[in-house]
C-alpha cells in the first residue's frame, strides 16, 4: 500500500502568519520523519475551495493560528473539501477563537472564569477594578494585550487600542478582570485526553509575544508538583473545554492561578503551536510522543474519524 501524502498548511493572513510558518515547517519534517506518511508542505494566504482542491494530499494538516486559519472559516473549507483533516470544525473553531463567546461557554460548564465585557471605543471608563486587561478578542499569542494597572495605564492603553481599530476596524476588544500575582498553568488535550500540565515561569512581569517565540529565558515546567487536588482539578476543567467546545484532536486549555492558588480559565486554543517553544508538543513528549509520533497520532486520528481507519 502506498504511503499516504500528508498537506501541511501554513502561513495565512493573520497577526500569527510568522508563528504559522515556524510550526508548519516542524510538522511537516515531522511527519517526513515519522516514516509512516510523507508531507507535501505548503504555505498559503488567504485561499478558496478550488486553490485548496487543487493541492495534493490525502489527509489535510493546517497549522494556522489567528481568525482566518484557526478561527472557522478555513474549517468550513476543510470540511467542504471533503478530505480528512486534523483540527476541530468551523463551529468549535469559532467559539474558541472569541474570547468572550469562550467565557459564556466556561460559565455554562462551570469552569471558573474572570468577569469580562466587549471594550466601547467611544466609552473612556472601564467597568471593572484595577487591574484589568484590555485585549483583542479574536488573536492569539498575546496580540495587541495591554495589562492595566492604573487610570493611567488604562488612558494609555485605549488611546493605542483606538489607533490599533482604526487600522484594523474589524478588531474587537475586551476587558478583563486581570489575575496577577500568581502562576500560569496550560494542559493540552490529545484526543480527548489531558495532558501533564505545564507551568510557564516567564523572567519578564507578562507573558508576551517574544517571551512566548523569541526569548530563551522563560522557563517551562512539565507535570510541575502542584498542591492538593490542583493537577487534577486543571485537567478536569480542561477536559470540561474541550468536550463543552465540540473539540476534536488536539487543544491547549489555559489557567492563571490567583494569589490563593484557584484557576481561572484563559483561553482554550484549537490549533496550539508546534514550534520549539510550544507547550502541546512539550507534555506530549514527556507522555512518550515526540514530534514525530504526536503529527503521525493525528493524522491517524483525522483518518479515524473519517472512516479510513
């Protein structure tokens, strides 16, 4: 039987296209590695059903992140497509990619989640206590995030996120009651299943764009010893996400802890990164997936989903 071609996706038209393109390269030559499919990698922007039709492969790997690639509407054209595919769908893909839409589904599962409300541009007071933060609702990889800890971090904060909607008027903002002062946990989920958590010691106060891709100096703890009921409790709430979302494959639940040590929900993303700095594929490895293996699992999944299996 002959080995199945494996299109790998990356790039894309959002904020994230130059973490897309570092975590596509890594899955393609891990599944050129992997010895059991083989990669045609290509890198796209913005694409219709018949540019997709036309790219050769059997099983369809996008590794896209922002509102375009990870948001729903490259989904909806993956499941047009009608080939297998790695990823969750267009509906679970546009929950998990609004930030507030996230936050309403956390509340109806239970999981504990900072209060938080769309950001109006024409309204200069902030509705909540400081410190809060004020951030896009549809980006990723900490993307236009503004930590207000003052009335004057706030003014300078809205006067850069007016200017920032006025180049990009489609951008939406929320605010959030911030949680500082405590740790920052994330658990991947594979298959359903979570992974050992996380702990992200980062050596600057925010965990931001170039602390998360650019520097060497955040520290990453995989399965750190947590007190109590804290391990399992993070990953039941995970586990809660993921399932609540209609997730499928693979995701990345993230957790602030407050002062006291309870989490609180972050965010949840569908389509994690893969670069030598990313989280998911770190907890695979230590549950005996390296790189290779964990692109091959899911590519199998994709294959099982679809019946091919």
């Amino acid at each position: 039987m002959s080995t199945k071609t494996v299109l790998v996706l990356g790039g894309g038209p959002d904020a994230e296209r130059d973490v897309s393109l570092v975590s596509s390269k890594a899955v393609a030559s891990a599944i050129d590695r992997s010895g059991t499919f083989r990669a045609n990698y290509q890198v796209i922007d913005r694409i219709g059903a018949t540019e997709l039709k036309a790219m050769d492969g059997d099983i369809l790997f996008p590794v896209l992140h922002g509102g375009w690639g990870e948001g729903g509407p490259l989904q909806d054209l993956l499941e047009q497509d009608g080939r297998p595919f790695v990823g969750c769908k267009g509906n679970a893909a546009r929950i998990a990619m609004d930030k507030l839409a996230t936050k309403l589904l956390a509340g109806r599962l239970g999981v504990p989640t900072q209060p938080a409300a769309a950001f109006n541009s024409s309204d200069s007071a902030c509705p909540f206590q400081f410190p809060v933060v004020l951030k896009p609702v549809h980006e990723g990889s900490s993307v236009g995030v503004h930590i207000c800890r003052t009335q004057s971090d706030w003014e300078n904060a809205i006067t850069r996120v007016r200017a920032d909607v006025r180049q990009h008027p489609t951008r939406v903002y929320m605010i959030e009651q911030a949680v500082l002062g405590g740790a920052e946990l994330t658990v991947g989920m594979l298959d359903g299943n979570p992974l050992p958590p996380i702990e992200i010691r980062p050596n600057v106060a925010f965990y931001d764009y170039e602390a998360k891709y650019h520097r060497n100096d955040t520290q990453y703890v995989v399965d750190p010893p947590l007190p109590g009921e804290l391990r399992k409790t993070v990953q039941e709430l995970a586990r809660k996400m993921f399932e609540g979302l209609g997730a499928r494959h693979l995701s990345r639940v993230d957790f602030l802890l407050d002062g006291s040590g309870k989490p609180w929900l972050l965010e949840v993303n569908t389509l994690p990164g893969f670069t030598d700095h990313s989280l998911l594929p770190m907890a695979a490895n230590r549950q005996g997936l390296p790189m290779e293996k964990l692109c091959a699992a899911l590519v199998q999944m994709a294959l099982r989903d679809a019946g091919m299996m």
